[in-house]
C-alpha cells in the first residue's frame, strides 16, 4: 500500500522503528525506499512496570527517519490517541530487531 493519501491529506501517523522507538507526526514526505519525513515529531518513551518514573513524550520537530529503520508505518487515530494519558501507560520494551 502506497502512504501517498497520507501526505495528501496530511495525515498523522505512527511509525515503530527497527531500534523500538515509537513516533508520532505529521507524514509530509516518502520514497521508494520508505524514507520518511515527519513534522511535529514526538517519540513516545513507554516505562517498564517497575521503573518509578513516569512514561514521557519527547518532541523532535522536524524530523528523517531512514527507511531501513521503518518496522511499521500507520494512520493515527487522533481522537483516540487524544484520550491516553501517556505518562501513565506502562509497558515491556519493544526491543530491536536483528539483521541476519
């Protein structure tokens, strides 16, 4: 499936990465090669259970995400994402993925 209705309509998106960061932004540009640039960029740190601080959300702005580092890449459902508090959202790390 192409992203190409995603930067015409300016759409938000959620990208995981191959390091197991989570992203959140606006998708304004693709390639053939799933390169990514996203604007109003925020990384979402999720806590483990046991760590005593709270689960954060750290902007980035502008922002390049090479396509050899995109797992996954899809539409935000913005109403919804609205109604989590994410410091509060704990949870496992995702981890990396391994290139063989």
């Amino acid at each position: 499936m192409s992203l190409q209705p995603y930067i015409d309509n300016l759409e938000k998106v959620l990208v995981l990465t191959a390091d197991g960061r989570t992203l959140t932004g606006t998708l304004l540009s693709c390639d053939q090669l799933t390169n990514l640039v996203l604007k109003d960029t925020i990384e979402r740190v999720i806590r483990p259970h046991d760590d005593p601080e709270d689960s954060e959300e750290v902007p980035h702005g502008l922002y390049l995400i090479r396509g050899e580092n995109v797992v996954i890449c899809g539409l935000l459902d913005e109403q919804m994402d609205g109604e989590i508090d994410w410091a509060k959202v704990r949870g496992n790390v995702i981890g990396g993925i391994k290139h063989i």
